[in-house]
C-alpha cells in the first residue's frame, strides 16, 4: 500500500490560501497513479475534535479524495535529546505501526527534521503549491525503521504520559 502525508498549506493551497485546481489535479493523479490513500497532517486537525476531522473529511471528498486516515496529533517526544513536533511524530508513529507500506511525505515546510529523520519528502513550493512538474519527483519508499525505532514518543495524555514505544 502506498500512503501520503499530506499538508495543505503550501501543497494544496498556495500563499494566498487559494486552493488551486493545478494542485488538486497533481494530488489526484498521484492518488489514483500509486493507488495511494491520504493520511492528513495538516495544522487543520490539531484542535483533536471528531467533529473537525468529520469536516476535513467532507472538505477533501468534495474534493474527490476519498481513501483519507489522520495522524495522532496528541503525542509527545524526542530524538537525540531534541523535542519534535506533532506532525513528526505523528508521522513516525504511522510508520512505526505501519512498516509494510510505502509512503511520500508532501509537504512545505520541515526540510531540516525530515531529512534528520531521513523520512521520505517531497517539498512544494508554498508560493504555487503541488503542481505538475512536481509530478515527476515522485518517489514512493519505506521507512527506515531503524531511525524511526529511536525516536521517543509518547501519548499526550492530560492527566499522566503513558509510553508507546
């Protein structure tokens, strides 16, 4: 199974918060080239609520997008003694849990942290977002499981942190 971790800001919408058409068709042909489902990273789910994922939901299918999951937005932890953010994390928990799959990260921002993590990402351009050309820079991989398995993560729970890994 192929995945994407997509984030919409600077992928499928551009600087000016428009989502262009150019970058729904390129997202669209990817999806339906690689048989691939969408896995959301976007800062859109990180107020955690059902009811905002149940909109993200209707937002992509509108979209014609279909096959979509989401990231656990709610952990905490580190890597080499560095605390990483949700969206990383998130990520890596996907991975972890989800070794078989082949994935591509789409995203335009955190070039640094993925590279570091040597997690498998495309970077858009945040002034147009996805387009064509970025078509052919795409590269499906698996995780590097042995990186993954040193990262610390953690449940963010509010009333105690609980180990996952």
């Amino acid at each position: 199974m192929n995945i994407i971790f997509l984030d919409f800001d600077g992928v499928i919408n551009n600087n000016d918060d428009l989502i262009t058409e150019e970058s729904i068709l390129t997202l669209k042909k990817i999806i339906h080239e690689y048989q691939a489902k969408v896995v959301v990273i976007s800062s859109w789910i990180m107020d955690g609520r059902e009811e905002r994922k149940r909109k993200i939901r209707e937002f992509l299918d509108k979209l014609g997008i279909h096959n979509i999951d989401f990231i656990n937005q709610n952990l905490i932890g580190t890597f080499e003694n560095a605390e990483l953010n949700y969206r990383l994390l998130g990520i890596a928990d996907y991975l972890l849990n989800n070794p078989q799959i082949d994935y591509l990260i789409l995203d335009d921002e955190y070039d640094d942290e993925y590279n570091r993590l040597n997690l498998n990402h495309l970077k858009t351009n945040m002034d147009t977002g996805l387009v064509l050309s970025d078509y052919n820079k795409v590269a499906f991989k698996k995780p590097d499981l042995f990186i993954l398995s040193q990262i610390s993560i953690q449940e963010n729970d509010l009333n105690r942190n609980k180990r996952v890994y």
